[in-house]
C-alpha cells in the first residue's frame, strides 16, 4: 500500500476515534466516512441502510459473485481515559471495541479497488449501524436495498487483544457465541417490615431463582452444552425500612455456542421461574432482549480466509470454540456464506471495552491486506 494512502487511512481512523456516536446515533459518522469513500470513486453509494447504514458499491464489468465486506460505525458509553491526541471528545462515549479501526480497513480498501480491472463481479464495503446493542444487522438484512445487491459471501473481523500482532485466528464452528438477555420480573404484596406475613416478599424467592439458574451453567467451554448465564443486575423493593417490599428484578445475559442449545436452556429458565414463583405465591414476567445469534463460518469463507493469511505468511491461530461475547454478524450468518476472522491486536492491549483501549494503527494494512486477498481469490476464480 502506498505510504501516503495510509496515513490518509490512519488520519480517518483517529478523527473517527475522536468523535464517537452510539448506536443508532451514527449521522456524523456516516457523513465522514461518505465522504472519505467518495474519494475513491465507488460505483455507487447507498445511504440509510438499517438506519444510518452506508454502503459503497464497486461494480465491475460483468455479472459475478458479490462480496459484502462488513465493519461497524458505533461507539460504548465508557468515557475515554486515555489523554492522547486523538482522544474522544464526546463526554461519556468513546470507541473501546475497535470499530474505528475497522471502519478504517473496510474504508481504506477503497484505495485498492477503484484500480481494480477484475472482468466480473461486485464489491459492496458495508458500514452498519447498531452492533453493541444488537439490533443494526438484523436491520441490514432486512433492509431491501440490501436485499438487492443479492450478496454470495459476507466477510468481517475483529481485533482481538492478548493475541499475537498480526495473527490471523479462525474457527471452524462460527466466531461468536449465540447471546440473549433477559429481565426476570416478580410481584408479590407489599407490608409493613414489622408484619412481613402480611405481605408476600420476593428475596427467598429471588435467590432460588438466582440458585436455579446458576445450577444450569456449563461452564466448560470444551462442553458443546457450554452455557453461562451473568447477572449483571438485582433490585428489589427501595431504601425505606419500614415497608416489606413487593416487586423484585434480575438481569441477566445468557449464552451457549448455538440456537438449540440457547433454546434449550431458555426453556429450562422459564420453568424454573415458573416453579418458584409459584412456590412463593408471586407474579412473574421474563422479557428476552438484546438478541445475538451465533455468528456460524462457511467452510468456504473460511477457507479464503485461511488461504489469504498463509499467502501473506500471517501467524495462524486455529482455536476450537467460538468466543463467548456476542457479535450480530450472525444475522448474515441467517442469510449468506459468511466468515468473521479474528486479528490479533498485540498480547499488551488492554482487552475490548476497557476504558484504557485504543485501535492499533498498525493492525490496518494487515487488515486490507486480507481482503484484498479474500477479494481476489474469489473474483479471479469466477471471472
């Protein structure tokens, strides 16, 4: 890659980084990043995809197969306590996971692909809204303007700290684990603290519920029942000693290596629930949130992927199970041959959504470098 290009590509990655937005809120991000894409002369530029999506599209020649090439566009609500230069300047939101840097790669391959003479087939560079909370992939896919480009692969990364610079992982069986939230509501009578019988209160309740779910984890990621279930919050009643409280709720976020398993293990929650609440006389709800399905690898996509790391000589790393955070880019997975590969941000990155975190600028050209590769091989093969 040519040096000036890629400090151009650095450059948009750290303004990106300094001006972060959350999810569903991406309007000036996406006016930048069409605005860096123009200078590379796409085809065409579709806007408003799922929301604040933006999709460049390289068309060439003839009819062939389409490769959507995926990043992210929103930041976290974790405040940078980084004081570099390009540090956020958005009180309380900042880019923790990387998507900058990845909407950096995907951007930058505009440099490569506008010289580009390949006979047949198209290049779609995706930027979609809405990862961190689940919902912009679905409405991706479910957009019809993106119905239309008729996609045949779908390809995506996503740096991984504490693995070695530049290393390319893959995983047979998907990326990511299948992840779902819940709320666990109970009600049962209010009193007085000093006459508790004649209320019904919901701690023993709440921490058999707490008890019952715990007994269904798998915490073995080698187990293919592998399941986790973290609470992440608890209330019950309020801070007035003289009342015996009715209401009490549990958050949680649920995950396992696949639907039929998370299905599975659903069903066990609900009757559990069931069953104490019962017990105890109370009214339940169970609200399911903030869905992720697993992101499953094509053993074709796959393959390119392992293919282009060994044509570059990039470290490769095999692992066995997917990770266990949650990534929506299982929705393509619903509709297309699709791959996520890992790259590796360096063994002294602080880890994903800490708040010390910052996008290695080095991890670019490495990025480009296998799609770029992923691209050819596969437009060459069918042209």
């Amino acid at each position: 890659m040519h040096k000036t290009d890629l400090t151009t590509i650095i450059n948009l990655r750290k303004e990106l980084h300094t001006n972060p937005e959350l999810s569903g809120f991406e309007f000036e991000t996406t006016k930048r990043i069409r605005q860096f894409l123009i200078q590379n002369q796409p085809t065409e530029i579709i806007e408003n995809l799922g929301g604040t999506g933006l999709a460049a599209v390289y068309q060439f020649s003839n009819t062939g197969k389409t490769i959507v090439i995926r990043c992210e566009l929103d930041a976290l609500p974790i405040q940078e306590v980084n004081d570099f230069e390009h540090q956020s300047k958005t009180q309380g939101v900042s880019h923790k996971c990387g998507h900058d840097g990845h909407m950096a790669i995907v951007s930058g391959l505009g440099f490569w692909l506008k010289e580009q003479k390949f006979n047949s087939g198209k290049v779609v560079l995706l930027f979609q809204p809405a990862e961190e909370n689940g919902e912009g992939a679905h409405k991706i896919v479910t957009d019809e303007k993106f119905k239309n480009l008729k996609p045949d692969y779908v390809f995506a990364l996503h740096n991984i700290p504490k693995e070695p610079m530049h290393s390319i992982i893959t995983i047979q069986k998907g990326f990511s684990a299948e992840v779902q939230s819940f709320i666990i509501k109970v009600k049962g009578k209010e009193s007085h603290a000093a006459e508790p019988e004649n209320g019904i209160n919901p701690a023993l309740a709440i921490s058999e519920i707490i008890a019952e779910i715990a007994n269904l984890e798998v915490v073995n990621t080698e187990d293919e029942n592998f399941t986790i279930m973290t609470p992440v919050h608890v209330s019950m009643g309020q801070k007035s000693y003289g009342i015996s409280p009715a209401d009490g709720e549990l958050h949680y976020t649920l995950r396992a290596w696949d639907n039929p398993k998370m299905e599975a293990v659903k069903s066990k929650i609900v009757n559990a629930v069931a069953t104490i609440s019962s017990k105890f006389q109370l009214e339940h709800t169970i609200e399911w949130i903030e869905y992720f399905p697993a992101s499953i690898n094509d053993k074709e996509c796959n393959d390119y992927v392992i293919k282009a790391a060994a044509e570059n000589s990039y470290k490769l790393i095999q692992k066995p199970h997917p990770f266990k955070f949650g990534e929506d880019f299982g929705w393509y997975a619903k509709e297309y041959k699709t791959a996520m590969f890992g790259l590796g941000a360096g063994i002294e990155t602080p880890a994903l959504h800490n708040a010390d975190y910052d996008f290695p600028d080095e991890l670019i050209e490495t990025g480009i470098t296998m799609f770029q590769n992923i691209t050819g091989a596969i437009l060459n093969k069918n042209s």
